[in-house]
C-alpha cells in the first residue's frame, strides 16, 4: 500500500480544505492554494533543519523551492494577486490555524504522510483548474501539478526508507510561520 494510504488515522486533507475552498469563489481558489503552496514551504524548510532528515536536506529544500514556484506561476495569472491574497487572508482569519493544526502535535513521519496526501491532492486539483482554463493556464495549472507529483514522491522515498522516523518525536516544522 502506498504511504499516503497507509495510516487511516490521518486526517483526511481534503476534508480539511473543502470547507475552505468553498469560502473562496472558484475564480479565485487558486490564489488561496497559492498562499497553502507557501506555507508548505515554510515546512519543507523546517523539515529540513530537522536532525532526523539530515540525509534528505537537499530534497526537502528542492521541495521547498517547488512550492514556491507554484506559488509565483500561480500568482503571475492574476494581474493583482497580492491584494487578492490579502483580502482572502483578510476574509479568513482562520488559515493558518487550520494549517498549523492539521500538523501540529504529530509525529514526523504522519506530518510527512500528511504532506505527501497533500501534494497528491495539489496534482488533482491543478489539473481540474487546468480543464476550465485556457491555453496558458492548462500549461501552468498541469505544471504546477508535476511539480506537487514530484514532492510527493520526495516525501514517499523518506517514509518508504525512514527508519528514523519511526515512532520518532513530535517535530515542529516551522509551522508557526505566517504567510
């Protein structure tokens, strides 16, 4: 069985966002998922610096890096990105408690199931936006989507091949970070 359906005790990363997504009209999901791609960042720097994923310091960097350019090719489709996000921010004061508590006081390896569940669920969703967009946006949204496929295999290789993650401490990945 694959890590990202392995532990059932999980939360359930979809269930999570839904409710949030529908806050945010569907024009502007995107955005939303823009400032989610850099909080996740901000983890995958955390992990990083955590000493029981010295080994995968690069690849969770190249994670980071990922996320970031997911982020900036998403935000440059929208001419005023920065005063949407603001205004999203602005509409839902909760994000980042959300974020924080969908990893918070879990072991690392069920925070780094958790994540792999997310970029899966970041592949399927820039690719629904890639089917309404146009031409340009079908490039960005299907890109953004390989690069979520990427990290998630990153994070897979760690859980497949982490035996010193197993049952290991409650990390804090920097998640007290804001957007």
């Amino acid at each position: 069985m694959a890590p990202r359906d392995a532990d059932a005790s999980l939360p359930d990363v979809a269930q999570v966002l839904a409710p949030i997504l529908a806050r945010v009209p569907r024009a502007q999901q995107p955005l939303l998922l823009a400032l989610a791609e850099r909080l996740a960042a901000v983890r995958y720097r955390g992990w990083a610096a955590q000493p029981e994923l010295r080994a995968q310091r690069a690849d969770l960097l190249a994670c980071a890096e990922r996320e970031e350019r997911i982020a900036e090719s998403v935000e440059s489709l929208f001419p005023d990105a920065a005063a949407a996000q603001a205004e999203i921010r602005e509409r839902n004061p909760d994000l980042e408690q959300i974020n924080r508590d969908l990893f918070a006081a879990r072991p690392l390896r069920d925070q780094l199931a958790i994540q792999a569940r997310g970029e899966h669920l970041g592949a399927t969703t820039w690719r629904s936006f890639a089917r309404e967009g146009d031409e340009r946006r079908r490039e960005r949204f299907e890109a953004c989507a390989c690069l979520e496929e990427e990290s998630a295999a990153v994070l897979e290789g760690i859980l497949r091949g982490g035996t010193a993650l197993a049952a290991g401490p409650t990390a804090k990945p920097g998640l007290d970070s804001s957007i």
